[in-house]
C-alpha cells in the first residue's frame, strides 16, 4: 500500500499546507517542499528494496472498489512507470522553488492544488483498473485547471476554459471506448471487468478495436497535442504560473504519451498498426507545424509552448513506427523534453519576475547583467535543439535512427523539425540575451542556481550516459 499512502500523504499535505497558511504565512511552501522531499525518498526506497525487479507490469494492489460493476482499486508499477514518476517527483519539487517568489496570494490553496494534480498524475502512471485510470485522469484535470485560472496572467480564465474544454471532451471519447471494451469483455467471459491484465487476454476482432483505439487515441492526442488538436496549449501555457507551465509541459503531456503506450498500442497493437500512417503524419505535421510557430512568435512563453508541441511530434512519430529503436528514443525524448521544457519555463518565469513581460521585444542585452542566467539560457536552448551531449539529442536521434529504418520519407521531413529548433532556438536567446542591453537585470539567486543547475545536471547526465534509461526494457 505504499504508493496509495503517497497519494493520500500528497493530498493531505496539500489540505494541510492549505489550512496552515492562514495562521502561519509562508508556511505552506514550506511544507510542499518538505513532504514532496520526503514522499520522493519513501518511493525510492519502495522501488530499490523491492524483491522483484518490474522488468513487467507488477500488480501491487487489486481490492474490490464498485462492486456492482465489478470495478476495483488496482494498481501497478513496471519500468516505464517508475521512470515517468521519478521525473514527476524531480519536476514537483522544481514547481515548488519557482512558485517560492511568485505565489503570494491564496498561497495555501495553491499548494494544495499543486500537491493534488500531482497525486492524480502519479495515479495515472500507476491504475491498471480503467475506471480507476479514468478517475485519476479526471483529478489530475480539475486541480490543474484551478491553477491557471486563479494565479495565472491576464487572460487566464479564458485559457484554463479552453484547456478543460479539450481536455474533458476528449476524455468523454475515452470513457466511451472504456465501456465498450469492459462490456465486450462480458459478452466474451460472462464477466465484466476493467482490469487492464484482463483485457489484454481477450482476442478482440480487428473491426471492434479500431474504433476502441480510436476513442483512447482521440483522449491522449489532445493530451499530447497532435496537431490538430493542439490549439489549447499555446494559451494554457502562455496564460499558467510558471509552475503550472512546468508541470504542464514536463508531465501532463507526457501522461498522452505515456497513455499511447499502455492504452493504444500495447492494448491493441494490429489496429494501431494499421492506423500507423496516420498517426505519423499527424506527427510529421505537428513537427513542422510546431517549429514554424515556434520561430513566429514574439512571448517567450508561447515559443516555447510551440516548441513542445514539435519536440511531442517526434515522440508520436517514434511509437507508430514498431521499432524498438524509436520507442527507445521515444522513451528518452520524452524524459528529456521534460527536463529541457520545465528548465525554459523557470527562465521565463524567473525573467517575467524580473522586466514583468514576456515580450522577447521587451529583452536583449540580459548576458551583461545576468551572465549565469545567460550562460544556462544558452544551455536549455542547445538543449531543446538537440545539441550533442545532451539528452535531447540522444532521444531524437534514436527516433530519427528507428523511424527511418520503417518510414523513410517520414524521417526525412521530421528531420526538418531540427532544423527549425536550432533556428527558433537561437532566435529565443539572441532575442533575450544578445544584443543591446535594454536594462538590467539581477542575475540568478541562490535559489534559482539550484534550480538550473538540477535541471542541467539531468540533461547533461543523460546526454553523456544514456544506458542509464537505455537498460531499460519499457515492456519491448
């Protein structure tokens, strides 16, 4: 029961944190930090000393919740689950430092909003029951939107209206083909369940599962995005506190992919087979889509935003190939853009915090004043442009290797995406850095050092020892 006693500890500190801050204010930051410090070691801990190694799905908890229609609390960890949670606690306590500064109103509630998306988003990665996914799915959503609107920047309401919009819609397409499938499962055993392990048993004909694929596929491609269901992203980012564009672009889109892998391809794998080209010429436009307007924007934060919904494109592409080589660099691509997201987000919070704009035309001349600041910028910029040595290019480049071994020309065109990075990308740093100074500006605090130098380490760990993700199977 220990990772359902994380959860609960989550969601009882964030109740805590928010109870506490109107007595003793500046408590509750305090005491986020603290408890997603002590609750990442305790799952540390759990996994290392754990008797089996999760080189498969290993069902940890399976209890009778909704008897009536057999639906139970079960959930399950295995190696790809454990490392997407392991960059969820990372990324967490990074929300925590940049909100330090920058939430000062309702700090409480803020923290416990905080503490709960991030307890639905590690129940997402862990329910094997699809009901009990659904629900986790649903709390990671509600917490999430509450963010945006409250603390977020000037149109914030009608960006967290956007993103709850797209993102419950398509979950109701989901809940759909959650149905069907459990009730297929009656007509086939005599039983209902929605136990994931139970339904990769049933042989399932080809004429049901491509319309149950497409139901879970339309759910985790908004989550994703996939062009042409991207449109939320750009002003749910644009619009969030930083923390809330961190833990958006470094875990929330991760759990579609993470979604793609569990509940589409490995749940049905001849349909998603031949749904294939399509899904991968979504992906090649998202790609070029994406780093086109990436370059034509002019908010650091919307740039970036577009930026993600490339780097996420080749993610979608690897996986449609079936080849071990592009999940692989899938798997690394996603860890990654997490870690190199997340970093160019904190800048432009940290930087917001600074000149109180986004507007890369309000910038230019930072290095002078704020050389370290500068000197990580131009990092986490090489970063998401695949420089060599550096996680990023690890992933990419084993997408590219898998996909053109399968789909050549889709390769091809998805290499121009590169090349569009390294263009936007360095448009972003001589916009804010180079050039005439335009005014001055303090250089990171101690604290923002940290942060920064957290996130470097990691991209630059896994760039230079990439069997470090690579030993892992992720069930191929």
């Amino acid at each position: 029961m220990t990772l359902t006693f994380i959860m609960l500890a989550l969601l009882f500190a964030g109740a805590l944190a928010w109870f506490s801050e109107n007595r003793w204010q500046g408590c509750a930051k305090w005491l986020a930090l603290i408890v997603l410090a002590l609750l990442a070691t305790v799952f540390t801990i759990f996994v290392i000393s754990h008797d089996q190694p999760f080189d498969n799905l290993q069902v940890l908890t399976r209890v009778s919740w909704i008897q009536t229609f057999n639906i139970e609390y079960s959930i399950a960890l295995d190696q790809l689950s454990i490392v997407l949670i392991t960059l969820t606690w990372l990324l967490a306590i990074i929300c925590v430092l940049v909100s330090w500064q920058e939430i000062k109103q309702k700090a409480g509630f803020y923290y416990f909003n905080l503490l709960a998306t991030i307890a639905g988003i590690i129940g997402v990665f862990v329910a094997v029951d699809m009901f009990l996914f659904f629900f986790f799915w649903e709390v990671m959503l509600l917490p999430m939107t509450a963010i945006i609107a409250i603390w977020g920047h000037e149109k914030r309401h009608f960006a967290a209206l956007k993103f709850f919009i797209f993102t419950q819609v398509s979950s109701l397409f989901m809940l759909v083909a959650i149905i069907a499938t459990g009730y297929f499962h009656l007509l086939v055993t005599g039983e209902l369940s929605f136990h994931y392990l139970d339904w990769l048993a049933l042989d399932m004909p080809l004429s049901l599962t491509q319309y149950l694929m497409l139901g879970f596929f339309i759910a985790f491609a908004v989550k994703l995005p996939s062009v042409p269901v991207h449109s939320w992203l750009p002003d749910a980012h644009t619009q969030a506190p930083t923390a809330g564009s961190v833990l958006l672009a470094g875990v929330l889109l991760k759990t579609g992919a993470y979604g793609l892998i569990r509940f589409v391809i490995f749940l049905f794998p001849q349909a998603s087979m031949q749904f294939a080209p399509i899904a991968a010429t979504l992906a090649v436009i998202s790609i070029v889509y994406g780093a086109k307007m990436a370059f034509a924007q002019q908010d650091f934060k919307r740039l970036v935003a577009y930026s993600s919904i490339s780097h996420m494109g080749f993610v979608m592409l690897a996986l449609f190939a079936f080849n071990s080589i592009a999940f692989q660099g899938a798997i690394i691509t996603m860890i990654a853009h997490g870690l190199s997201s997340a970093a160019l987000f904190s800048m432009a919070g940290m930087i917001y915090l600074r000149i109180h704009s986004r507007n890369l035309t309000d910038m230019g001349g930072f290095w002078q004043s704020a050389p370290r600041m500068g000197g990580f910028a131009l990092a986490f910029a090489g970063a998401a442009f695949g420089l060599p040595g550096l996680a990023n290019f690890i992933g990419e480049f084993f997408s590219l290797v898998g996909v053109f071994q399968v789909m050549p020309t889709f390769a091809i065109i998805a290499a121009l995406g590169l090349i569009g990075s390294a263009i936007y990308g360095m448009v972003l740093f001589q916009s804010s850095f180079q050039g005439t100074a335009k005014q001055e500006i303090l250089d990171l605090s101690h604290r923002e050092l940290l942060i920064c130098s957290s996130l470097f380490l990691m991209l630059l760990v896994i760039g230079l020892y990439p069997n470090l993700l690579l030993n892992f199977s992720f069930g191929v």
